[in-house]
C-alpha cells in the first residue's frame, strides 16, 4: 500500500519520448486498465485509438490536412505532421457519448479523462513514460471528422507513450491551504 502512495506522490509526465513503445501485449495490458474506468451507468462512452508504426503517420496526415485548411504556413504544417512522431504509441482517447437520463456528458467525458489516466499511470508503473497532450487539433473540425467523432462525441486526449528520455522530473509545490477547505 505505501508503495502505491509513494508512487502516486512522485507520478510525472515525460515530454521526451522514444523508441520502444509497450509491446502488444504491454499494449493489451495497458488498455484492459482503461476500460477499468470508473464508468457511471456502465455506458463504457470511450474509444481508445492505438496509433503505432505508420499509424502515426495517419494521424500527422489528418493534423497537417487540418493545418493546412486553417491557413498555417508550411513550417506549421510540417510541425503538425510530425506531431504524432514524438512518441512510438500514442493513444488517443475519445468520449462516445450516449444519452442517458443519469449520466450528463460531463461524467461521460470526466470517465474518459479518468480511463487515460489510468493507462498513463500503468505505463509509468510498467517503466514507460507518458504525457497527456490535447492542443488546438484535439477541437479540430477537421481532426474530429476524420476520427469519426460525432457532434456530442470528445477528443479527451492523446496519450503520448514511450521510452523517458527525461533526466529528471521536478514537481511543482503546491500549498494545500491554497486548494483545500475544510468544513469540520
Ligand atoms: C486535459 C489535459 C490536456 C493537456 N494538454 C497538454 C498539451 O497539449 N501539451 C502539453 O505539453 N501538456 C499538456 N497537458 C499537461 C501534461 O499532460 C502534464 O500534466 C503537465 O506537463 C504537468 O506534468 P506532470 O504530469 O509531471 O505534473 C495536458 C494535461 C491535461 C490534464
């Protein structure tokens, strides 16, 4: 149990990634966690979309189509295009909404958030490192058609996954009497 507090104390993004990726079966491990997901209902409103190999490529295809149609010059477009290649598995992770009475698409998309940070927090523990990233191309028209996103449907994050090439990982401090009341 303390291992667990002391893990989930020290948990950190990693920002520079390379090869290798989890493996497959890493891979299934990884994503048999995100479906573990606190899940309201049980609706399970998430798509995980693994972009490996040239399946990243696919992704930088859509990001720099979606540059180009902004009107960003080349350098941003080649910029966008590479994207995806910062990391050898990235995970992008989408709300699917389904209407319900009880579960408003807040909670839908609150699963989502929790479901890739679960899967990011199982790499770390598996000795990979990870960032969560979104940016303009994650509201993108352009990017949300081309995965297939319906209108109340979110793209909640790409989850970067690979080898840490960080050095180091500083934490930010916080001061709880600035986050925390406490009503006794
Ligand atoms: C919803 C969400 C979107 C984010 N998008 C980006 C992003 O596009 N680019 C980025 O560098 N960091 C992004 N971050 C922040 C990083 O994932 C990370 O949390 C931050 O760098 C702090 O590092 P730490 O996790 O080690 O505390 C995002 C975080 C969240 C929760």
């Amino acid at each position: 149990m303390s291992q667990v507090i002391e893990f989930l104390n020290n948990r950190h993004s990693s920002g520079k990634l390379s090869e290798p990726g989890p493996s497959q079966s890493q891979l299934e491990q990884l994503l048999q966690i995100g479906v573990r997901a606190p899940d309201h209902g049980g609706l399970q409103p998430w798509q995980f979309i693994v972009m490996t190999g040239a399946g990243r490529a696919k992704l930088g295809d859509i990001f720099a189509q979606a540059a180009t149609f902004n009107d960003a010059e080349p350098a941003k477009i080649d910029k966008a295009r590479n994207m995806p290649m910062r990391a050898p598995t990235v995970i992008t992770v989408i709300t699917k909404y389904k209407e319900h009475p009880k579960v408003p698409w807040v909670e839908q998309i609150q699963s989502a958030g929790c479901a890739l940070f679960s899967m990011q927090q199982a790499a770390l523990a598996m000795g990979f490192g990870g960032i969560w990233r979104t940016g303009d191309f994650a509201r993108d028209e352009l990017v949300r058609d081309k995965l297939g996103l319906g209108i109340e449907d979110e793209i909640v994050g790409f989850l970067y996954l690979g080898t840490d090439l960080c050095d180091s990982h500083a934490h930010k401090t916080t001061k709880l009497a600035d986050k925390v009341i406490y009503w006794d």
